[in-house]
C-alpha cells in the first residue's frame, strides 16, 4: 500500500537527517503545531547552522523545548504505556516502562534512565530473535543491521523504513556507538559508558530521558506496523490509559502520599505480563 501522506514522509525525514546530529529525532503521534514548530526550527537549522558549543547547546536546547510537550503528556504517555503491552517484543520489557514512567514523572531521572536504557537492548534481542541460552548473543552491529535491513511485509512499507532507518541511525550514532567515537559533548546516553560504569557524568538529564522515551515511542511505531496494530487517535474510552493518565496527573499535581504510590503503582505494574512481584518487601511500619 503506497502511504497517502507523502508530505509527511518528505518532512519526516528532512527532520531526522537534520535532528540525528544532536541526539535526536522526530516521532509520530505530534500534534501539528508540534511537528510544525519542529520542521520550521529544522529548517532555521539546516539555513544556519551552529558555528560552535555554546550555539550548539542553544538547538539543543530548542529542540528539546519544543519535544518535550510530546513526552510530558499524561495523555500521549499513558497511551505509549499501555500500547507497549501490546505489541511484541515491548511486552516482554513492559514494565521497564512503566516503572521508568513513574520515575520521570517524580522528577527521578537518574532512576528513569536506569530502568529504560537496559530494555532498548531487551527489545533489540527479542526482535532479532534471539533468547538467553540460545548461544552467544548478536553482536551490536548486527542488531543495528537488522532494525536498519529488515522489511517484513507491511501496509505501510514506506513509513516501516523510515521509522527504522532512524532508529537504526540513533543506536548507531549514539546509544550503541564505540565509546572512542561518541560526541559526549552532546551526550553521555552510551549504553557501554553507562552499563558499563565507564564514567559517573551526566548521563541521566531529562533530555536523555526524553530521547530514552520518544526512542520507545518509535520502536512501537514500529512493532505496530509490523503487527497491524493500528490508532487513527488516542482512545478516550480505554480504562488502563485513562487510569494512568489521571496517576501522572496526580503526581504532577498533588504529591500524593507513600501508601497511596505504593498500592496506585504495584496495580499498574501486575498489568504487564512480565512483572514479578516481591512477595518478602520489608513492613516499614507495624
């Protein structure tokens, strides 16, 4: 099926092209004014582009101005919550993503960058077709590979490659790239300089949150496609996304008390498959 919306795929990819070099990159599920403001500020970009450091952190700093709407959202958040239940591969980390959710939205990057960096190599190996014990695990290089080459048969082949051609450029560039190659002025988000405790910088802003996140955003775009699992718009009749986007307001708003987070998030958490609950947690009262 030859995808309709051929402006949309043109300025997608002007804007992942432009947006790659700083850490960054378009996704879907933007309302207009949002993906306007994006591709006009991609344009000033690709008209004048920063002449050194200080001009580089502006755009970066703009660019993430004007994504973060798309992350900060109760609506959109809950909604890509709740989906990565339901697609393949995403299940299996689901609940990385939900207790990482949690994390961003009580302002504990450090906590959300920790549960979700570990699942995007999680999704990679369960999408290549890999599984624990099966032998020696894919090298990175062919992880990036496969998310860049494959092409299963899908009603939209046209947008299923331009969403893997960018995910495949930002775990090349960034998050999967040789530590002797990464631009670490533009970020630390490196899974071997993390995973690996190479270093104790920065790596946990809310701007690499924010990448961490939209990259899941993309991959379910993804998997959503290659499943024909398909949203014209965010449901508004969904319990489980009307349930956590009431939460994420709550904890934006209100603070709400220990016992309450507790019992609110230990519900939201058995609704992903994958979830173990601790049945010996200490009682921190009597």
């Amino acid at each position: 099926m030859k995808d309709r919306n051929v402006e949309y795929i043109t300025k997608f990819k002007e804007m992942s092209k432009q947006l790659i070099e700083y850490g960054w990159f378009p996704v879907p599920y933007m309302s207009g004014a949002e993906f306007d403001a994006l591709y006009r500020f991609c344009q000033s970009i690709a008209g004048n582009p920063p002449k050194d450091n200080q001009a580089k952190e502006s755009v970066k700093l703009k660019i993430n101005r004007i994504l973060t709407d798309v992350v900060f959202h109760p609506n959109y958040r809950s909604f890509y919550v709740v989906r990565a239940k339901e697609v393949p591969h995403v299940s299996k980390f689901s609940h990385f993503l939900e207790r990482g959710i949690l994390h961003y939205y009580k302002q504990d990057f450090l906590s959300c960058t920790l549960c979700l960096l570990p699942a995007v190599e999680g999704v990679l190996l369960s999408h290549f077709g890999w599984q624990f014990g099966s032998g020696r695990k894919p090298s990175q290089a062919k992880l990036i590979d496969f998310v860049r080459n494959n092409r299963p048969e899908t009603d939209f082949p046209e947008r299923y490659e331009m969403y893997a051609e960018t995910l495949a450029n930002f775990l090349e560039k960034w998050i999967l790239q040789d530590t002797s190659s990464v631009d670490f002025e533009t970020t630390y988000l490196n899974r071997h300089y993390i995973l690996h405790g190479m270093g104790n910088e920065h790596f946990y802003s809310v701007e690499d949150c924010h990448r961490l996140i939209l990259f899941f955003d993309l991959y379910i775009e993804l998997l959503s496609i290659e499943n024909k699992k398909y949203y014209v718009f965010i449901p508004t009749d969904n319990l489980a996304i009307n349930i956590r986007r009431e939460y994420y307001l709550s904890l934006i708003e209100n603070n709400p008390g220990h016992k309450d987070m507790i019992r609110i998030e230990k519900v939201l958490l058995q609704e992903n498959d994958k979830f173990i609950e601790e049945k010996n947690s200490p009682e921190w009262t009597n």
